[in-house]
C-alpha cells in the first residue's frame, strides 16, 4: 500500500486516466487504461528508469486523453506492434508507446492559426 501512494505522487494525472469516458465499444482505449494502471503499480520504485517510465505514460495517457489527433496517431501505431509471447507484455506494450510517443513528438508539428486583430 506504501508503493501505490508513492507511485501516485509520481503519476500526477493517474485520477484523470481513471476516470476518462471512453466512447462504446472503443475496448483498445480500455485496455490501454488497464496496461497503464497495471504497469505503474508493478514497478519497483527503487529502480530510476522504472520511476521515469512511469511519470512518462502517465503524460503519454493524460494526453492520450486529452489529443483526439495524438489518440488517433498512437492507436494506429499500436495495431503495428507485435509482441512475442515470451516477453513481459506490459512492459513490451509500454516501451512501444513511448517509443510511439516520442516519434511523434519529433516527428509531429502542428500548424498554429493567428486570428489577425480587428
């Protein structure tokens, strides 16, 4: 019980996650919710790449959440990801997306629209 608090003081937006409304029938968004609460509860908090994974999804999720377009980009690139039945499938799902993620951040710009004044 000790772990999960520590780990929620690192997972700022873990209540936001939680508590998102998903539309009918979208079951990845769902599951992508229970790989994320699964995974920053497993990690050990001793380990600082583990600690630094978990704060990572958890911005990765809140703006999974909040970005239609990102939401849209990172499903699709997780049909892609193939996970052998060997390896641990959480942390396998979880490395691809922030892989995912930070492709996209690289790669990913945004055209800004300025309103001119009147």
């Amino acid at each position: 019980m000790k772990n999960n608090k520590l780990v929620l003081t690192y997972c700022k937006n873990f209540d936001k996650i939680n508590n998102a409304d998903f539309l009918e029938g979208d079951n990845l968004s769902i599951q992508l919710v229970k790989i994320y609460k699964d995974y920053i509860f497993s990690i050990d908090t001793e380990e600082i790449k583990e600690v630094e994974n978990a704060i990572l999804i958890d911005k990765i999720m809140a703006k999974y959440i909040d970005d239609y377009l990102f939401r849209k980009t990172l499903k699709q690139a997780l049909m892609q990801v193939k996970v052998k039945k060997s390896s641990n499938i959480i942390e396998t799902i979880v490395l691809s997306i922030i892989e995912i993620f930070q492709k996209v951040e690289f790669e990913q710009t945004r055209k800004i629209v300025i309103s001119k004044w009147i």
